[in-house]
C-alpha cells in the first residue's frame, strides 16, 4: 500500500479531516472502533451516524481492521473522543510508537486532566514532533469544502511546519505555533463556555447575555490555560477567540445544541441518551470544576455550569448568582 495518512476516529471531525487531507492527494485511511459501522461506510460511501450528507470518495479506505489501517501508515491524525481516547491506544499494543501524531481532539480526561496529546505521549508512543491541530473548524463545513483556517502548534516548529505544508489547500488555510498547552486548552475549554451560551439561548437571555457571558468566558479560558503553562496571547487567536465565537452561536455546535436544550428544560441524562455525537463541553466541565477546586481558582461560569449539568441546579437561579456576584473593575487581575 502507498504510504498514507491514518485518521484514528470516524466521527464528523475525522471524517472532515479525511476529506481534507484527500483534497491535497493525500492518501487516507479511517479507522474506527466499530468494526461492523466501518464495513457499512465502506459500502455506502456515507457516514450517516456523524455526517450525513456528505459523500465519501472511495479512494478513502475505511476500517475497523487494526492490520489493515497501519499498513504503510507514515503518519497519524487522532481525533478519538477524549475520554476514549487511552483505551483505543492501549487496544493498538504499542504499534503506535514511532509515527508522527497529529491530535486534533478537543478536551481534557475527566480522571487526571489530561490533554490528549499528553495522552498520545503516554499511551501511543508520541514523540517531540506531536502537532496539535486546533481553532474553528465545524466539520460540516470542513467536509464540503468551505473556508477554514486553523492553527497547528509543536514544540518543533519543523514538524507544525510539515503539518501546515501538508494539510493546507485553497480551503483549508493552516496557521502555526509553539503554544502547544494555548492551542490545546482553548480548543477544549471554549466548550464549556458554549454549553453555557447555549443554556443562555434556551433560556430566552437575549443577546446582550449571551455576548457578556462568552466574554467572560473567555477570562475564564485564558486564566486556566495561563497557569497550566498556556501563553494568554493565543487566547486572542483562531484557537482561543476564534474557535469560542463559532461553537458558541453556529447551529452546528454540539455543545451549544446541548445547553440549549438544558435551558429548555430537559435533563442531561435525557440528552445523552437520545445522541451518538459526543458533547465534549459536558465532561470537560466536570474535570475542569475539580482542578479549579483543588487549585483555588474562582470560575463562576464553569461552577455556575457544573450545578446545572451535574447537581440538578434551576439556570435560572445560576444565572441570578452570577448577576448578583460582587462588582469588579473589568481589568481586574484577580478572579473573575
């Protein structure tokens, strides 16, 4: 088999980085976890489950075959739903080890709050030429071909260069760092502030709310990420501001989606049951409320969010607490 890039994940985001990767004459392998889904993609040339609509070509193989996928593979895109991801490497048994990783998975592990490239590190065998791809980028869109553009970071900025050259075409316009914990961390913590405007549109807020509290948000993003290593600057780029305003108002966001059905009225328990597609907001909240505990940091979205999704708190009532905090100046240093 001619050497070609392996997609780890056949959800929509996997599957709009195949088609990307393809649109450059990039051969292209997805894998997924279910074997029996990947033989019916495979036929069918449509990913209905996670992105209906949209036609694979057939010179994207499809697998759930492990032997199949890494035959010829010379580089690896991961893009294995977060809390996933540590069980779908540990099923490779090492043979992971020595490829070039791209993370494109956005959110934290609930139980150590790990970023998935450190994941890639400990369980895959990633090394120093790990690039995170990150910023706003709605599969939906991605697969049919319409603008985009991101930002890939690594510690080396040969390798976030190699990526950049490779992946980047008329459409998909690729941008570069050396802020991997910024470039990671916005792309998972922007989720969390989007299930909150999405809480914020069920409930009726109006505009003025939903623009105020994704601001916040965004203090909210930069001070955590700042103290886990992460530069404040990116939070101003594609990765950080970029990727929060379109998860927070595109009809596309999964985590906006979700929180609007909660400030509708329905139970979490409830939404989770009735959709395949991951809200990786719900879960990236939960670790996130936890370090914030343990680290004596105040974040009055993410606690405020956490009752509501975790603890059966009334938003409405969240949402007096949170407008009835003690006033601060704008540029206060201290929490927000």
């Amino acid at each position: 088999m001619t050497a070609h890039t392996l997609v780890l994940g056949d959800g929509g985001w996997g599957t709009a980085l195949a088609l990307a990767l393809h649109r450059t004459n990039r051969p292209v392998v997805v894998w997924s976890h279910d074997h029996d889904y990947a033989v019916e993609v495979a036929q069918s040339r449509m990913n209905s489950k996670f992105l209906p609509g949209v036609e694979i070509p057939v010179e994207i193989l499809w697998t759930g075959d492990h032997d199949q996928a890494l035959e010829g593979v010379d580089e690896i895109y991961s893009v294995i739903p977060t809390q996933f991801l540590r069980d779908v490497l540990r099923g490779f048994e090492g043979r992971l080890a020595g490829f070039p990783f791209v993370s494109a998975t956005k959110g934290l592990e609930i139980e150590t709050l790990s970023r998935p490239s450190e994941i890639l590190v400990e369980e895959g065998g990633a090394g120093e030429d790990l690039v995170v791809l990150s910023g706003p980028s709605h599969a939906e869109e991605v697969a049919k071909g319409m603008a985009t553009s991101v930002v890939a970071a690594s510690s080396s900025e040969e390798s976030a260069r190699r990526v950049q050259g490779r992946i980047s075409g008329p459409e998909f316009r690729v941008y570069t760092s050396l802020d991997v914990p910024g470039v990671e961390l916005g792309g998972a913590l922007k989720n969390i502030i989007a299930v909150a405007a999405g809480v914020a549109e069920g409930l009726g807020l109006g505009d003025n709310a939903r623009a105020a509290l994704v601001t916040r948000g965004l203090v909210e993003m930069a001070r955590f990420a700042a103290i886990h290593g992460a530069e404040r600057e990116t939070f101003s780029g594609l990765s950080g501001v970029g990727d929060l305003m379109v998860t927070c108002w595109s009809p596309h966001s999964r985590n906006r989606g979700l929180g609007f059905r909660i400030g509708k009225g329905e139970s979490l328990d409830e939404i989770l049951s009735s959709q395949e597609k991951v809200a990786e907001g719900v879960w990236t909240c939960r670790a996130v409320h936890q370090a914030a505990i343990e680290q004596d940091l105040e974040l009055p979205i993410t606690s405020r969010l956490f009752s509501i999704l975790f603890e059966g708190e009334d938003p409405r009532v969240s949402v007096g607490e949170l407008m009835s905090r003690p006033a601060k100046s704008e540029l206060d240093p201290h929490p927000c």
